[in-house]
C-alpha cells in the first residue's frame, strides 16, 4: 500500500479510471491480524472462536479472507446474514447480533442453524414464540447481557436484558451462550464484566442450560497514531482555543471555529462529551487481549469452566488493510488567511458516528517540481453545505497543495469507508478496489 503512495501517476491513473474518492484495500493484511489474536490465545490453550463484525466493511473480499482463515462472522442485518451465507459460511460460523430481528430473519438463521443473540427480554420471547412456532427448539440462542457494576459506575445500555434479570429470562428457551459488547476499550472493565457472566453462566448451567462459551463482542483498539505526545498535545491546544473562544498570532486555531470537537467545560476542565474514537492507544489490539486473559485469572477461569470465548472484532481485523483517496478540485483562499481546500468527496465518504478521524492524510502530489507556497488551511467536501467538512482539524501543508494534487487518507478499511456513506445529490458511491499482487480487482 505504502508503494500505491508513492507512485501520483498510478494512483491518478486509478482515479481516472474509477472515480473519485476511491478506497483502496489490501485485504490479505487481514489474515495477519487474525494470526495476532489465535497465536495470544493457542499460547494461554484457551480455545477460541473469532466471529468477524461484517458491519465494519461492506466488501465480499474480507468476508472470503474470514472464510479462508476458518473464522465465523457476525452479522446485524438481513443483507449481512444473506451475504454471509452466499460467502459460504455455515450457520454455526454465523453470529447475529442485529438490534432489529425481522421473522424473515429468524426463520433464515433457524434453516442454517446460525447463532441468535438476543438483546431485550421482548425480543427473547419473540425468539421463543418462533422457535415454538416453527418447531425449531434446537435454535441456538445466546443472550446479551448489561448492567454490569463496575469500579466507578454501572454499566447500562439500551442493549442487554440487565445481568439481575437473565435467570428469569431464560426460563422460556434453551441458551447456549452469553453475550456482552462494552463501548471503550478498558481492560479493567472487560475483566469485571467476564468474572460476573462467568458466575452467571454457572448458574445457568445448574438451572439445565448448556452453556459453551461467552462472547466478549468486540472493542479491541486500533492504533491510529504512534505517539501519545502528539494526542496529548492536541488536545491541550485545542482546549485553550475552546477556553478563549478565539484566536491571535501567537494562538492559532486547530479547529474551524464554532465548532468544539464533542468537547465541553466542566468546572476548570474539558471532557469529551461527544463520541470520539481514542486515535491514540497504548496497546495493540493482541496485547490488550493478551492483558485481558493475564489479568484476574480469566484464563484460569476458561479453561477451568470449560468454556469457549468468542469475540466479534471488526475494526481491529480490518488495521492497516485500506486508505481513501480522493483529488484536489480547487485552492480558496478565506479572510483569515487559510484555505479551503475542496476535495472530490464528501464527509460520509470517510466518516463514523465519532467526532472526527483524527488521523492526517498522505499529500500526493501530482506535480512535485511546481509547488505553491506552504499553507494552512481546511478540508472542505463536495456538498452543497456549509458544514461539509472532511475533519474539522487545521492542516497545514508544508508543501502547498493545489488542484490536481491526490489527498490519501490511511487505515480507513474499519468503518471509516461505508458505516456513514450517502449518496446525496446524487453522487456515486466510492468504488472499492484490492490491490493484489499481479492484478487490481474490484470489491
């Protein structure tokens, strides 16, 4: 991929041929982060299963190099669950986690015999009424599970039937499993978390459930940026810009103005209110999963259970497999002395439910002996709104930039590509393609 970069010739040729912006994959980096994770659990003789969250990345290629690499899938809707099984999985490598389980979908998932995570006590009993309905009482059912206490809070979410409830709940079906997805990446949290659905999970087996594994869902880090100085830095200068509400010579702005990152003043401090992926990490995701079984016995407790884990990684399975690329359409200078740099793409183009991606992008560019000036300014997207920002973020361009130039933006394969994407005022969709070794192919 770094060759792709360095090459403005080939990389406007693609553009040329395929439209811009274009997102650019190599999926075979996937089975390498698969290898990180099996290896931390084959060293610990935890027997695991990985289920790839689909939902991460539209492209049939990730799901043939899940296949080839003999791990599962989860899927969260009918399309993913009808993709999955045209892939070639076999329902006991499909999990659904899908927060909206049509009978269409059920009656799919009891024909291939795929997992059901069940997430609310309602649609437990809706499970149970179809199982009975359509003679399906071997269904595998798993339940999620929330409401866990942890250090300094409790953790409640929409999703999960409340860990107090599940011996109640499950006294209609037969489950096989316990499921739990936590936001964030804590360590600490995940070990609380699997110490109470371990007890949980005893308790269900002595009531004649047979339960095999508990499936942690996903969250494993990705590390966007290799130094926390740079993290920390950033948010201390965009904090002062926050606390003055403006800007001089000597205070420069880091973000467009009015604008305030998800970030809000609580007595002296600011706290991120809003979401906002931590770009920063001090782990990699196979050592944080690493920590998660060094930690509290949780090994131990696996292999002593006899149970299986199951985890449902999506982002951190999809590091380092794609960039977004997209051409320079025009250089516009503003009052304040930046510039806009208009792009042929729009926010959703590389966009998640966080804040920003706060990563820098690659300048390509297109001819390297002709340069303007060095400059700073904002990316700007190709909607008709004011607001069509591809990050809020000052860049500075030490190089200049000017159209024609090509703006690469990396490590944009786990839901940076499709989770957001639209198709307003008309425009296509990013063509996806995988760069393999002889031929380009379209994914």
């Amino acid at each position: 991929m770094i060759r792709e970069l360095s090459d403005a010739e080939s990389l406007g040729k693609r553009l040329d041929v395929h439209g811009s912006p274009l997102h650019l994959h190599a999926p075979a980096q996937m089975r390498r982060n698969i290898a990180a994770f099996t290896d931390v659990a084959k060293t610990r003789n935890i027997a695991m299963d990985m289920f790839y969250a689909c939902k991460a990345n539209k492209c049939r290629m990730y799901l043939d190099e899940a296949i080839a690499a003999g791990i599962g899938v989860d899927v969260a809707s009918s399309n993913e669950l009808n993709a999955a099984i045209e892939a070639g999985f076999s329902g006991s490598r499909i999990a659904i986690t899908a927060t909206s389980k049509p009978e269409m979908m059920l009656r799919r998932a009891a024909e291939v015999g795929a997992t059901i995570i069940a997430g609310s006590p309602e649609e437990l009993r809706r499970v149970a009424d179809f199982a009975s309905r359509a003679s399906a009482e071997s269904l595998n059912i798993t339940i999620r599970i929330s409401g866990f206490a942890f250090s300094n809070q409790r953790h409640d979410s929409r999703f999960g039937i409340d860990i107090s409830q599940v011996m109640f709940a499950a006294k209609t079906v037969r489950v096989s499993g316990l499921h739990f997805h936590l936001d964030g990446t804590s360590i600490e949290d995940r070990v609380a978390a699997i110490h109470q659905t371990i007890l949980l999970a005893k308790s269900l087996r002595q009531a004649g459930h047979p339960i095999a594994y508990i499936d942690i869902g996903g969250g494993a880090p990705v590390q966007y940026l290799e130094s926390e100085s740079d993290w920390i830095a950033f948010h201390h200068k965009l904090d002062i810009q926050l606390d003055r509400q403006w800007c001089d010579d000597e205070i420069k702005p880091i973000i467009f103005p009015n604008r305030t990152y998800g970030r809000t003043k609580m007595g002296r401090n600011f706290v991120q209110t809003d979401r906002n992926y931590p770009t920063w990490q001090a782990d990699s995701s196979s050592v944080w999963l690493a920590k998660i079984f060094d930690s509290g016995g949780i090994a131990d407790s696996f292999r002593s259970n006899g149970l299986r884990l199951r985890m449902q990684p999506g982002r951190s399975l999809l590091e380092m497999c794609g960039i977004t690329v997209a051409r320079v359409i025009s250089c516009s200078p503003d009052k304040a002395g930046d510039t806009f740099v208009t792009l042929e793409m729009n926010q959703t183009n590389c966009k998640t439910t966080s804040v920003d991606f706060a990563v820098d992008p690659i300048l390509v560019p297109h001819d390297k002996n002709n340069r303007p000036p060095a400059t700073t300014g904002y990316l700007a997207g190709n909607y008709c709104a004011e607001d069509d920002l591809i990050t809020p973020r000052r860049m500075r361009f030490d190089r200049g930039v000017q159209a024609g130039d090509i703006l690469a933006f990396p490590n944009t394969a786990g839901y940076q590509m499709h989770f957001m994407e639209s198709r307003g005022h008309q425009f296509d969709l990013p063509e996806n393609i995988a760069i393999r070794p002889t031929s380009d192919e379209l994914g």
